[in-house]
C-alpha cells in the first residue's frame, strides 16, 4: 500500500507532541515561512495564528532588532559559502532586551526547493538559563580582569577593534575604557595603520597561550605578553595579557625565562628527591625523562613518580650514602646505573645536596640532583682499557718473543760466525796444503751464504712490520721458476737422502705475471723448513694445480707442500705466523732458524691477495697449501698439427704423474697412456706394435722398483729396435747416467716437474728432424763470455772494490775504478763514446751518490748516454730499492754480498 505523505500541519503537531520547536523556511531573502509549530511561534513570542500576517518571514519578525538579525544571516552566509549543510548558532529572541530570551538556533538544508528556492529548518532551543549563567560568569570574569595586576586586551580577531580593556590597561594607554573600546587595537596601543604580525598569526591557539616580548616604541617600554584565542560574546577574540618591565610579575617572568634557559643548557636531567620517604620524586627537569626513557604520563602512571628506575644494587648503595649526608650537609656524587623503559641500562653520574625543611620553600626536605650520561664516555674508556691491556699482552708477548729471538740468533749467527773465523784461521795455517785450504773456503762460502739468509730475513721482517714492502710484478715463466727453486734444493735433498717430487697437475697457463723473487721465496721458505724438519730419508712433495677463478684474466693456483716430517702439536700451529716463535721440540733446537720465515712467507701471501692454510700432526707431517691468485698471458702453448692424434706411452711407478703426464698430452692433441711398471710397458708397446698402432714415442721413468728405465731401454729396443723414440724422465741431474742411457737406446732426456711446454718441445724434436742424432748431448758454452769487456766500477769502500775488481778481473774484464759517483760521471764523460761496456755502481757513496751519478751520465749528450748499461751493486736489495733503481736509469740490481754467477749473469744479459 503507497504511504501517504504527512502535512505540513500533521508535522507541526508531532514536533508539538515530542517538544521541539521547528519551522521550514526558504532560503531567500527575508527568509519566509513555509510553515512552523506552536512550540516554534511560542519561542518567537507569538501564536500560529499570527504567521500569515506578523510572521511572513523570519526578516520580518527582526525587523525591529536588525544586530540579531544580522547575526542569523551571517551565520546561515558562512554555512553556504563553507558548502556546509548546517549550522548553529545563539541570539536573542525578537523583543528581548538584556533580560530576554536567548535561543540556541540549528538551521539544515533538507535537499529540497520551493518555488525555485532552496529550503531549510530552523530548529529552536531555549537557553535563556544558560545564558544567565554564563552572564553571571561573565561578570565574574570581567571582575577578575578588572583586578588583574597586568594588561588585558580583548579585540575582534577580523576586524582588530578592541572589545574590552582593563583598568590596569586604561592606565597604562593613559585613556579610559570608552575612548578605546571599539577602535582598532593596533592603533590604540602600538600606534600603527596596519595590524601587527605578532597579534595575529598561526601561533594562536585555543588551547594554549602564545608567549612573545615586544618593545613598544609608542609606550616607551618593554612587554612580556600571553596571547590566546577566546570566544566573546560571539566574538571570535584575542585576549591579550602583558606586563610592562617595570612590573614585578616582568621581572619574575624574566627570571623564569632565564631559569629555563639555563636548565636547557645542562646536558643531563635534575631532579627533587624527597627527603622523607628518600623515593619520591618531587620535581625534575632538563632531560630527565629523555635520561630515563619514559614520559611524563608513563613516570606517573607506571613508576609512581617514584625513583624505582635506578638499578636496585646501586639504589641500595646511593641511599646509604644520603642518609650520611643528610647529618653532615656534605654533597654526593655516585655512579650508578639507569634501567630505561626498554630495559637499556645507562650509566650516570648523579650529584646530590641535601637541603633541610628550614631551608626548603616549601619546608618540605629534599636532595637535589643533577644527572650526566656517561654510558658512551664509559664504554669508550673500557674499549681502550681492554685495547691497552691487549696491546701491553701483546707487547710483552713480543718482548718475550724478540728476546727469546735475540737469544737465538745470537746462537744462530754465532755459528757461522765461528766457522768462518775457525776456518779462516785453519786456511791461513795450512797455505801449503790446496786440497785443506779448498775445503776451508767451501766451508767458509757455506756459512756466509747461511749467514746471509739470517740477515736478510731479519731486514725482510723489520720492512713488512714498517709496511715499506712492496711487490714487483713481472712476466715470469712458471717452469723456470719452479726449476730454479728445484734446483736449488736439490743439494739439501740429496745430502739428507730425502725423495723430493713435484707434480704438475692441470696447468693451462704458464706465463703469469707475479713478483719473481718474493714467489720464489716463499717457495723455498716452505720447501727448506720441509727440508729441515723432515729425517733422512723421508718424503716431500710439491703439488701445482690451477683452478677455475672468477676474476677475468687470472688463474687461481694452488700449491701444496707435503712432508712425512716431524709434524707440529696442535696448541703451536695457532702461533706458527707469529714472528720470532718456533716450536718447542728437543728434536729441533738444534736447527738453525729465525723464527721468521713462516711470518715473512704469510705477510708475502697476503699482499699478493692469497691464503696460506696448515694442517699438521705431531709425528706425522705437514701440509700446507698455498692459494693465489695470479695473472696470465692470454697466449696459450701452441699445439703441433704434426703431433695431433698421435700415442705416447707415459711409465712411471707413481700414478700421480703418470695421469697428470696424460692429461697434458690430451690437452696438446695426443692420445696419452700410461702404465706403472717396465714389464707393463713391454708388454704394452709389443701389443700396439703388433697392431700396427705402434707409439709414436715412450716416456720412461730412470727409477723404477723391479724393472727399472735402464732394463726397460734395453727391452724395448731389443723387441722393436730404434723405430719408437724413448725419452727418459728423471727428478735428479742424469749426467751420471747419460752415457748408460744412451748407449742403451735413449733418445731424450726430460726433467720433472712434466711442463706442457716442456713435453711439446722435447716431442717437436722428433717430428721436425726425425730421430736426433744425439737430442741428450749438449755442448757448454764458454765460461762467461766477458773476455775482453771494459767496465766501470764505482765504489767507495776500499775492500768491496777490491773484491769486486777481482771478480771480474778473473772472468777477462778489463776493470776501471772510481771511489765516488762524481768521479764516475768524470770518468765518463772524459772517455771516448762506448769505451766503458758496462758500468757498476754502488748507492751509498760520498761527494755524489748513486742515483745521482746515473741521472747525470744519463743526461749526457753523447750517443752512449742513454744505452750504457748501468748496473746497481749495493747492500740496499730491497724491492723498493730496485725500483728506485730502475726509475733514475739503471737497468738491473745485483745485491750485496756479491754472487759471482748471478753478476755473471746479469753482465752477460746487457753487453752480450
């Protein structure tokens, strides 16, 4: 069933029934009635019989009170213009005087229109009681303004006119209340045309007082003003209170100010502990509560303003103390600590002074604290006192170590010391005996050259530790490098009757770039210590790998040193880096040594970017393994077309080297094979022979248990005669052996470590030439090939240029001499154009050092200048020194003491 629509009548009467005065109006000029209830004529002060004449429109009700009016239209404009749907507001009935009736009034537009008008209800509520009250709190306050001691201004926040001033205030403008009262504020009081920013701006608030100092030039004096947002009387207000610098309540806000002040300034937290329960927090400020983590509200509410946030075992502590105080009058100071709200502790130093309730304000007696945080300066001063005692351990670990060294190398360098000086002395007594005096000046070059390496690893550890060691890269050839190193321990070895194996596992590049001589120490630092602590007879080997690396342009190589030696306990090898520290074994304390290779060998390792690990068992042996990476040509060992497809027969009796032996030959395109023993390989070459898949060529093995390489030459040449080439493998120099061999049938000889490089060379012989007629023969070259050569030598010290003169003097050098470097450059520069081949100059010298002398012969202007090779020969042989060598001209670097094959070999390199 459709609901019929109520009447405007039927409205009315329910509004009547539920005592709310309403009315529909349109929201046009006048605002006339569309229809209103009893309740609603009866709070405008008429009946409903009277709305078709006295009450037409709402305007017309007003007519005769247009301030009242004024405010509806006012009120019901801002609510249009603010897209608002309704507002409220309060003013007096039509006819009311000051005792009349006040309405609260709510107009809402309904959404609906009227002849083309928007329209709206207007909704009364009698508040005349309200009004009373709030009239009699009016005149309350206006009283108290009246009596207030300060200045109180009261304007219009949109049109600036004052609507209220005290008496205080009509005393200081020296005007009474009516003469300024509805007038513009910033005019009366500040003598301006224009507001003034201070008055209104977006600081005032409602809720809180806006605090400014203003220096009035039209009142001659200074204001300290509160500012604030009030409603009056409909008004929206400024109410201003201010006293001038004359004033007391001036004066005292000053000191409060400066109070302030002063408590921001102090970097911690105060605070009023009272004296009587010795818990109670009174008062605090500063960064108390930022000190402490916890707010205003959380203080109060959750500690109960008492002071539970400091630690219980200092609290305990802190109030034994306070009651002390509290009889001398002294003050405290502690250092306790603070548990936060969040459960962080914080230390502070608190101060406290005891003031009596004689003395107190508010008799009340209390301690007054102040609070520092010193957490950070504590942890600090911790930090380095642990930093201290780690640095005093560590120095009298060293001290310790460095005397412990210092007793040892006096024993070490005594040694050699002893020898030289007992066989010089046994030489010098038997100068009619050659055989004894040469056995003496072995001897004597024996400790030397030991001697030597005591010195150097000294001086090599006194650079790393200054941080002045730096690494020379150069191009290297790997095999070379190893070769050397092999040789050079090979005597050690051979004397102790050691087996010493190197095995090249897969390398695919053997051109790196690297520091030569620091890759070379490190290796023979390793293999000699293996040497050293490995018994006669015993084993060591020397893995070579390269890994897969991520970086481009490097390999990733590895090293590994393995020995059945006397191993090392397990508490030593956390110290086995360590400088100046060796083991304490009885088994060794015979040994000469430092303590600083391992030390020297770790800090070269490092620099060079790698990692050196140890594994080791007492009793057993050592392993260590050195990784780093390195730099490699881009070229690789060209294959042979000639050799491709083609078998070679590898026999060994360690397998190791028989499969790495393979695998290269795979990789250069043959067909490797491999078996462990003579009658294997007999029996393997007969098989292929018959086949008619024979080996294009057989590397054998000299040693091998059963039968051995010697036996299986013979074996095989007397099965297939000399139609398969036989090279023969060694780890040991085979002149003893080369004559046996090659009278047996050997074609070739070829040393381990097995090189890619190595094998191709030594198998390219047989394809460019067929067999050699001899591939194991070689001819000596000549001694030195520096027969007939002129050199300069440039040396100060009288002794060194004697010996150095000799030594070239007994290869065929024409030797000429000069005591300093400015006598060098004479000689030169007074000799005909390549007169001298070479010229050796030492660094440290009066009158003109070295470096000098060679930039002033370099900057000559003659043909040789530039070209002349100039040879550093100085005790400085460091690699720093090297190179500063190198940057002012000179071409190479031979240490002191003097190593006549290494000069040999340097000489030969610049003048042949």
């Amino acid at each position: 069933m459709k609901q019929r629509e109520w009447t405007a009548g039927e409205q009315g009467a329910l509004l009547d029934r539920v005592g709310v005065a309403a009315g529909r109006l349109l929201l046009e000029e006048d605002y006339p009635f569309l229809w209103a209830n009893g309740r609603f004529c009866a709070a405008l002060g008429c009946t409903q019989a009277e709305v078709p004449s006295r009450m037409r429109s709402l305007g017309r009700l007003y007519g005769e009170y247009p301030a009242d009016f004024a405010v509806i239209e006012a009120e019901l404009a801002e609510m249009l213009k603010n897209g608002a749907q309704s507002a409220a507001w309060t003013c007096r009935a039509p006819g009311g005087d000051g005792g009349a009736a006040w309405l609260r009034m709510t107009a809402t537009l309904d959404g609906g229109r009227a002849d083309g008008c928007p329209v709206f209800y207007l909704v009364l509520t009698d508040v005349s009681e309200l009004a009373a009250s709030c009239g009699e709190r009016d005149r309350y306050f206006r009283m108290m303004m009246d009596e207030y001691a300060g200045n109180v201004y009261i304007c219009d926040m949109d049109s600036y006119e004052l609507l209220y001033v005290n008496r205080e205030a009509a005393s200081t403008l020296k005007r009474t209340s009516e003469e300024v009262c509805g007038r513009k504020c910033y005019e009366v009081i500040q003598g301006r045309t224009s507001p003034c920013p201070f008055c209104t701006n977006d600081r005032l608030t409602y809720d809180a007082w806006y605090e400014w100092q203003f220096d009035n030039p039209v009142l001659e004096r200074t204001f300290m003003i509160k500012n604030r947002i009030v409603n009056w009387h409909g008004h929206r207000a400024r109410i201003e209170l201010s006293h001038d610098m004359y004033s007391a309540e001036y004066k005292l806000a000053q000191k409060d100010r400066e109070r302030a002040a002063l408590l921001r300034t102090i970097p911690g937290g105060l605070a009023r502990l009272d004296a009587r329960d010795m818990s109670t927090i009174l008062w605090y400020g500063a960064d108390f509560l930022e000190m402490i983590g916890y707010t205003a509200e959380q203080f109060e509410r959750e500690l109960h303003s008492q002071c539970g946030y400091v630690h219980p075992d200092d609290l305990e502590r802190m109030l034994d103390g306070l009651r002390g105080i509290r009889e001398t009058g002294q003050h405290l100071v502690y250092e306790v600590r603070l548990i936060r709200r969040s459960g962080e502790q914080r230390i502070v130093t608190i101060t406290l002074c005891y003031v009596s309730g004689e003395e107190s304000w508010d008799g009340i007696p209390s301690f007054y604290t102040i609070g520092l945080d010193v957490t950070e300066e504590r942890t600090e001063q911790g930090r380095q006192r642990r930093a201290l005692e780690e640095a005093y351990q560590a120095a009298r670990v060293a001290n310790s170590a460095k005397t412990d060294f210092l007793s040892s190398m006096s024993h070490d360098i005594r040694t050699p010391m002893n020898a030289i000086m007992g066989m010089t002395a046994i030489a010098r007594a038997n100068l009619s005996a050659p055989d004894r005096v040469r056995d003496c000046l072995g001897k004597i070059d024996v400790s030397g050259r030991h001697l030597l390496s005591l010195i150097n690893e000294v001086l090599d550890m006194s650079k790393i530790e200054s941080g002045k060691i730096d690494l020379s890269p150069e191009d290297i050839d790997l095999p070379k490098l190893l070769e050397g190193v092999y040789d050079m321990c090979k005597p050690l070895v051979a004397e102790k009757g050691q087996e010493l194996k190197v095995i090249v596992g897969q390398v695919r590049h053997e051109k790196i770039v690297a520091d030569g001589d620091r890759l070379r120490q490190v290796f023979m630092n390793l293999l000699s210590n293996a040497v050293k602590y490995t018994p006669d007879g015993g084993k060591i080997t020397l893995v070579i790998r390269e890994k897969e690396s991520s970086i481009p342009g490097k390999g990733q190589f590895e090293f590994v040193f393995t020995d059945n030696g006397i191993g090392m306990a397990p508490d030593y090898l956390p110290h086995i880096f360590e400088p100046f520290t060796r083991a304490e074994d009885s088994r060794i304390s015979k040994i000469q040594g430092t303590g600083l290779g391992m030390a020297i060998t770790e800090n070269i390792i490092h620099m060079m970017n790698g990692t050196i690990d140890v594994e080791s068992e007492l009793g057993k042996g050592s392993r260590f393994t050195v990784t780093v990476p390195l730099q490699y040509h881009a070229e690789e060992v060209a294959r042979d077309d000639e050799l491709a497809g083609l078998s070679v027969l590898v026999v060994d009796d360690d397998q190791i080297v028989c499969e790495n032996a393979a695998m290269l030959l795979d990789e250069l395109g043959m067909r490797g094979q491999w078996v462990l023993s003579g009658a294997e390989a007999l029996e393997r070459v007969a098989l292929a022979h018959e086949r008619g898949d024979g080996y294009f060529a057989v590397i054998l093995d000299w040693k091998m248990p059963g039968m051995d390489g010697l036996e299986t030459v013979k074996a095989i040449r007397g099965e297939l005669g000399e139609d398969v080439p036989i090279i023969i493998i060694s780890a040991y120099d085979y002149s003893d052996i080369e004559d046996e061999f090659l009278s047996a049938g050997a074609d070739a000889f070829i040393t381990k470590p097995l090189f890619k490089s190595k094998m191709l060379h030594v198998l390219q012989l047989f394809c460019e030439s067929g067999r050699p007629e001899d591939a194991g023969d070689w001819e000596e070259e000549p001694a030195s090939g520096l027969l007939g050569k002129r050199m300069l030598l440039v040396e100060d010290n009288d002794l060194n240029r004697e010996i150095a003169a000799e030594l070239l003097q007994m290869q065929g050098v024409t030797v000429e001499c000069a005591e300093n470097g400015a006598r060098a450059v004479e000689l030169f520069g007074a000799s005909a154009p390549w007169y001298y081949n070479a010229i050796l100059m030492d660094i440290q010298m009066p009158v003109m050092n070295g470096y000098d002398a060679t930039a002033a012969i370099r900057a000559m202007d003659r043909e040789d200048a530039e070209r002349v090779p100039i040879v550093a020969l100085t005790a400085n042989a460091f690699v720093s020194d090297i190179s500063k060598a190198r940057s002012v001209g000179m071409n190479d670097h031979i240490p002191k003491p003097i190593d006549m094959a290494l000069l040999v070999q340097v000489l030969r390199r610049w003048t042949l």
